[in-house]
C-alpha cells in the first residue's frame, strides 16, 4: 500500500514535525538508490513524491565519484543523476563552519550543508554519523530507522 503523509516521523521520544519533512539524504544513500533497487530506492521515491528532498554541493561532488567508480556508472549516467537531482531537490551549497568533530573531514561538509539546508533529518548509512546522531542538531537516521519511521507512520493513520 502507498506510504502517505503521518502526522510525523518518530525519533525516540520526540516526532519530526506534522508537516511534509525536510530530507537530507547522504551519498550512500543517493548511490544505492540510484544504482540499485531496495530501500534506498524506496526512500527516494517517497521522498520526491512526499516530502522535500535536500541535497548539498558535497554529496553531489562525492556522488559523481562514487557513481563512476565504485557502481561503475556511465559518466553520462551521472551526469543526468546530477542534473535530475539539481532538478529536483533544493541544493545547499557552502555551509557556515559550524566546529562539529567527526572522524572523516567530508562528514562534516554533509552535516554542516544538511543543517543549512533546514532539514528536519539526515538519512545516512555512514556509522560516524549515525554514532553522532546524539549530539548532532539535526535528526540522523539509518535508512531502515526512517524508513520505518515512514511505515509506523503509515499505520498510524490507517
């Protein structure tokens, strides 16, 4: 059955807000989607018809990269990725250094681009971020985490 807008999605003891979400989502989430069929798929094809999706100058750098070189993508591929995401997303450029300390630098650009980017959460695969998730001002989420979010949503209204 169709996932719909809920009334928001859980995260611990607190819900994102009654209202279409802010999706930021992280490079390995946007190459799996688009290489490959699954649950990141899915979640970029609920986020595009449901809610707002927000990606940053960072990930669409490091998109391109990963596309051609680990997926081993067609550069025409992701070059219409990058246009189709442009398209279709708001896209954050230079974010204001913002002094968080992860473990890999590029993390940092993506994080400091999806508080930005007013999201209301971040959807990512990378273990430092989602062992951040405490501390960061903004929702971090696993891809199974807010796709399940979306689901218990889902059934809320049924």
């Amino acid at each position: 059955h169709a996932l719909r807008r809920g009334p928001g999605l859980p995260h611990g003891r607190r819900r994102l807000p009654r209202r279409v979400v802010r999706v930021f989502l992280d490079t390995n989430v946007l190459a799996s989607a688009i290489a490959t069929r699954g649950i990141c798929h899915d979640i970029l094809h609920v986020t595009l018809a449901e809610h707002e999706l927000v990606v940053g100058e960072a990930v669409l750098t490091e998109l391109g990269r990963v596309l051609v070189r680990k997926f081993r993508l067609d550069a025409d591929v992701a070059k219409e990725t990058d246009a189709f995401l442009r398209r279709e997303a708001e896209v954050v450029g230079k974010a204001p250094r913002l002094g968080f300390v992860l473990r890999d630098a590029d993390d940092i650009a993506v994080l400091e681009q999806a508080i930005a980017g007013a999201s209301d959460v971040l959807v990512s695969g990378d273990r430092d971020f989602l062992d951040f998730a405490s501390k960061a001002p903004v929702r971090i989420l696993s891809p199974r985490g807010f796709w399940d979010s979306l689901r218990e949503d889902d059934a809320t209204e049924d």
